[in-house]
C-alpha cells in the first residue's frame, strides 16, 4: 500500500483536483498544508519538493510528482484503475484538450484574476482591481466557451463516465459562479451549466470544495 502525502494549500484549485480524484478512488492520503499566501511555497524546504513553487506536490512512498496533469493521471492509473480516463483514443484526446485549455487560457483570467481580485483580495481587506476584472472577463468567456463545444455536458463533461476534465473544471467553477462575472462567461455554455447543477452536488465536491 503506497504512503501518499499531497502538499499544498487546501483551497487551491489544482489541489482540490488531485483530492477530488483521490476521494473518488477512495484511497487514503495525507494532505499537508503549504500555503501559497504567506510565502511558505518560496521557502527553501519546499522549492526542494518543487522547483516553481506550485502547489500541489505528490509524495508517493517518499518519490515527488508535481504538475496536475501527471499527478492525476499518475493516481488515476495505479489506484483508479483507469476509470476516470478513457479507453477510445479521441475521448481521451478530448478530456487532455479541456485539461490544456484550462491550464493555458482558462485558469489565468478565471482564478488569477476574476476570483483573486473579487473574492481573495477583499477577504485579506483589500480593494479589487476592477480593470484586471474587466480584462479578464473575454478571455475566461473564450476559453469556457470552446470548452463547451466540446463538452456532452450529461451528467459529466464527456458524458456518461466523469473523468479528470471534470475535476479540473468542478473547482474553478466553485469559486467562479461566487462571482457576478459568472453570469456574463457562462451565458453562452448551457450545457456546462447543466453539468454544473449535477456535478456540485457529487458528496466528493461538498467534501473536499467546503
Ligand atoms: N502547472 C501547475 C499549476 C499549479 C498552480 O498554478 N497552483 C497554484 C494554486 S491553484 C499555485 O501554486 N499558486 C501559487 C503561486 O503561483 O505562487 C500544475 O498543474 O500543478
């Protein structure tokens, strides 16, 4: 039985992506705190783990991953059984498109921006940059649409079997429907919206996005 740790800070994104796959194998894991906000994921000791400073970093019987695709992947076909992956070659082609998509053009204007500025910014007492918000509203709903055309959307993203895609999207959309910015990126992407209603509800999301 491998020992699994994951580093990084419990709201985060990307670490609630690999959480939420771990809880839907159901394997037992370890979560450590490294907080992004307070420069603990510059510190030396952790820059050892991960030379960029990200979070999150798998620990497997003492062997660093980083990078969420890997790591998800990595889970997904030791401890999964490859059930949140696909075996036709242009699904699984489409659940690596919408992971790329995500972390090339969705996850900057989304959450570096839109979510930063409008939900972590006023909660450590300071004032949103409303031009940063602005600037990023096109782009988020660019990226949120070509991820639509690409989605079935019922129940899952790629339809009827849920697959890393989901748990990239689940949790920027945790965050990202708090915002007023929501209504205007997803206004074009019922299916995504349909999709939403469903997945928010999985007892995982509830778990690990609280
Ligand atoms: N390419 C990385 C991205 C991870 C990432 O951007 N994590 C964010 C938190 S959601 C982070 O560590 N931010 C801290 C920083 O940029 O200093 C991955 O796939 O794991």
């Amino acid at each position: 039985m491998s020992k699994l740790i994951v580093w990084g800070t419990p709201i985060s994104t990307y670490v609630r992506t690999v959480r939420l796959l771990l809880e839907e194998i159901a394997a037992d894991y370890t979560l450590k705190s490294i907080d992004i906000f307070n420069g603990e994921s510059q510190s030396a000791e952790y820059l050892a783990k991960n030379p960029f400073g990200k979070v999150p970093t798998l620990e497997i019987n003492g062997e660093l991953l980083y990078e969420t695709a890997a790591i998800t992947e990595y889970l997904d076909a030791t401890l999964g059984d490859r059930k949140f992956s696909f075996s036709d070659p242009m699904l699984q082609a489409r659940m690596r498109q919408i992971m790329a998509i995500i972390d090339s053009y969705f996850y900057a204007p989304a959450i570096g921006s839109i979510v930063i500025q409008r939900l972590i910014v006023p909660s450590q007492g300071g004032k949103t940059d409303e031009a940063k918000v602005k600037n990023a509203i096109a782009p988020a709903k660019t990226a949120l649409e070509a991820i639509e055309s690409l989605a079935a959307g019922s129940p899952y993203l790629l339809g009827s079997q849920a697959s890393i895609a989901d748990f990239y999207l689940i949790p920027i959309f945790v965050y990202l429907s708090q915002t007023p910015e929501f209504e205007v990126i997803a206004a074009q992407t019922p299916k995504l919206r349909t999709w939403w209603d469903k997945v928010s509800q999985l007892p995982s999301v509830k778990k690990v996005c609280a």
